[in-house]
C-alpha cells in the first residue's frame, strides 16, 4: 500500500508554510491595528448549528459521527461559530470585533472526487452594531489589508442582498425563486426562457443587468418604482459609496453589482467580493456581507442583533501573491549552527546552543551538528543552507566561532 494523503486533502511543505504563514501574519496585524480581538472557535460543531443559518446545505459537511445529541461535523466556514459564541459567551451591549485564522473543511459537489477539501481563511466579524459606519470600516479594513499585502488588479462587487431581493417581489411566487437563481448563477439564458409577460420580462432582465459604476447604478434604481425600504436601501449605499471614497486621491475600485446574491436568505444588507485577474485567470480572494438575523438564531432567547463581516481565501491570496517581491521565497535559515569537535564535547554543543536561543530581544534559532560531519561537509551544508554562523566547541568548553 502508498501511504498517501486522502483525495482531496493536501500536505503544506515548509516554504508554503511559510508563505502562508507571511500572509496571515500580515493580515491579523492590519485587523490589530483596527481593535480586532482574535477569537478561536471550535473545529467541530453540531451539523444543526451550521445548517441553522441557511446558507450551509447538508451535503457540503464533512460529517464525523451520529451520537446520542445529535450530528457532529467540521465547520465548512467560521460565521456561523462566531455567532455562536458571541451571543452565548460574549456581552451584547458592547461592540464586539473579532478576528480569526483557521482551517474550514467542505465536502466537494457530488461528482468532483479528488476536490479540496481543506481550506484556509483568515476574517473578521464586526457583532452587535449596525449602519453605514459599520459597514464603511468593514470595507475600509478590508481595502486596507489588500495594500498592505501589495495585492494588484483587484476589484470590489458590492451589491446589496436585502435591495435586490425586494426588487424581485413583484414577480409571480411561483417564478421568483428562478429568477433569484438566475440572477445568482448570471444564468441570462433561462432567464429570457421563463413564463413571463413582456413587462415583467424587462424588469427581471434589468435587475440583472444592475452592475457597474456605481453612481450610474443607483441612478438606474432610483428611477423604479421603489418602495420606502428600497429609498432607504438606496440611500444606504450612495452615503456608503461615498463614506468609503472620503479619499478623493484614491477612489476604490468598486463596482456595483446587484445580481451579486445567494440563492439562500442568510445575507441581509450589503454584500461583497474581492475579484482580481492574474494571468488571465479570475481569483475570488474574499467575500462577506451584512447578516442581521443570523446572530438570533443562536441566542437563548432568539433577540437579533447585527453583524457583518469578511473572511480571505489564504491559498487564492496566495496564489496572487507568488510574484510579490516580500513574499518569502525560501524557508527562513537558522541563525547558528553548533558543531562538538569530539564526540565527548556534545554536553558542551548542547549547552552553548541552548545559551544562544535565550535571547529576550528575537527568536535566535540554532541547530546542532548530530551527524559527526567533516569541516568542509559542515561549511558546504551552512552555505547551501543560509546559516550566518558556526560555534566549533571543543571538549573543554572552548568556543572557536567563524561568519
């Protein structure tokens, strides 16, 4: 038999680790900067509590067990535990934000053996406040992390899931949920194909067709006959629009796009994606959006409270990140390398090794030669390998060091 990793599952060797490592470490700095506290929730979850906020579907859970209480499974995402969490555990009068870097785990679609299972992701969720201000500094902070990462070429879809599925409710009950997956799915095709009279045909084609700049967007929108809601809605994202732009030498890459909804009602409010071209092939690097009933769902008493919130994909970031020159491109070297003499000089190589890792100021790290090697063995290796220095030890304690 190969021992071999299952399908769909994949080892991280040291250099990817290490890239990773780079982009999450820059990540959680930037989401510090913004007062974000870094919660850990747990890798597996009741299969009801991720199912209960809808947006998850039975099929994509790796299920691990039926036990007496129910079925236990791996979270396929993190919003969901969050909100567990923070309405069972956490004080709701206050402002939480919080942030993570954590493995998800999903099954594949039927018929796509060997797909990823596993993946990375790194996110925040802003709980218990709600409005434009929350909404500008959840797109700000997620702006504000793409430069810092130097990511190029990227692009932000903002839509609004709560505007675009009011637009819809002047269509037939027994048409609308085709026309959401056709405008979810960007199916045009079988949208021209429905049953519906000329005058409702235009509009469902319109309302998908709302994408692009976003002034000329909303301009498009607030010629229709809206309701009070969808004023308000509209508004909401005008004052968003500009809020995020207060910076007139740089105006964000957004464009509007309110065909940008889930099939499922888990989203509320705004909703997002960051998309970027590299090399002729798209790349989604992060979604999120506005969740406001999600969080009454896990409390004990059902109260609803708001949230919002992002999460990065780490191995597409990663993918766009290869030619950045700051992004690691061998494993970090060791800092020293202590080599006995003699074979009765290792107590001395020990201890001297153990004496250099003790630094308050850095993490110094030190390898110790264990394979009796020969001088010119010894400095091949520690140049091949990038280690600055050697401490020769003799048995007597004595420490000859060469750079």
């Amino acid at each position: 038999m190969i021992h071999q990793a299952p399908a769909g599952a994949r080892d991280l060797l040291p250099l990817e680790v290490a890239q990773k490592s780079w982009i999450n470490d820059r990540l959680q700095e930037v989401f510090q900067r913004w007062g974000y506290k870094r919660i850990v929730t747990s890798t597996i979850e009741w299969v009801d509590t991720l199912m209960a906020g809808g947006a998850i579907q039975t099929s994509t859970v790796i299920q691990l067990q039926n036990i007496a209480e129910g079925r236990l499974g791996l979270r396929p995402e993190l919003t969901a535990s969050i909100a567990r969490a923070a309405v069972n555990r956490l004080t709701t009068q206050t402002i939480q934000r919080l942030c993570y870097r954590a493995n998800v785990f999903r099954n594949p679609p039927q018929g796509h053996h060997g797909r990823q299972l596993e993946f990375y992701q790194a996110g925040v969720e802003l709980l218990f406040t709600d409005g434009v201000l929350a909404d500008a500094e959840t797109l700000l902070l997620l702006t504000d992390c793409l430069e810092y990462l130097e990511v190029e070429s990227w692009q932000l879809l903002l839509g609004d899931a709560g505007l675009t599925r009011s637009l819809l409710k002047v269509f037939p009950d027994n048409l609308r949920s085709d026309i959401l997956s056709c405008i979810a799915n960007l199916d045009r095709v079988t949208l021209e194909n429905l049953p519906l009279e000329s005058e409702l045909k235009s509009r469902a084609l319109l309302v998908f067709d709302l994408r692009g700049n976003p002034l000329e967007v909303l301009e498009k929108v607030s010629k229709l006959d809206l309701d009070e809601n969808e004023k308000k809605a509209v508004n909401h994202l005008k004052s968003l629009i500009e809020l995020v732009n207060y910076n007139t030498t740089k105006t964000l890459p957004i464009t509007l796009d309110l065909s940008l909804i889930q099939t499922f009602d888990y989203y509320t409010g705004i909703v997002f994606e960051i998309v970027s071209l590299i090399n002729n092939k798209p790349y989604i690097l992060g979604q999120g959006g506005r969740y406001n009933q999600l969080l009454g769902i896990y409390h004990p008493q059902k109260q609803t409270y708001p949230g919002i919130g992002f999460s990065f994909n780490i191995e597409d970031l990663h993918s766009c990140l290869l030619s950045n020159p700051h992004l690691p491109k061998t494993t970090p070297p060791s800092d020293w390398l202590v080599i006995p003499e003699t074979p009765s000089a290792v107590k001395q190589a020990f201890d001297y090794a153990q004496k250099l890792r003790k630094n308050d100021d850095k993490i110094v790290k030190v390898e110790i030669d264990l394979e009796s090697r020969t001088p010119e063995e010894i400095k091949n290796y520690a140049q091949k390998e990038g280690i600055l220095s050697l401490a020769w030890i003799s048995e007597d304690g004595t420490v000859s060091i060469n750079n």
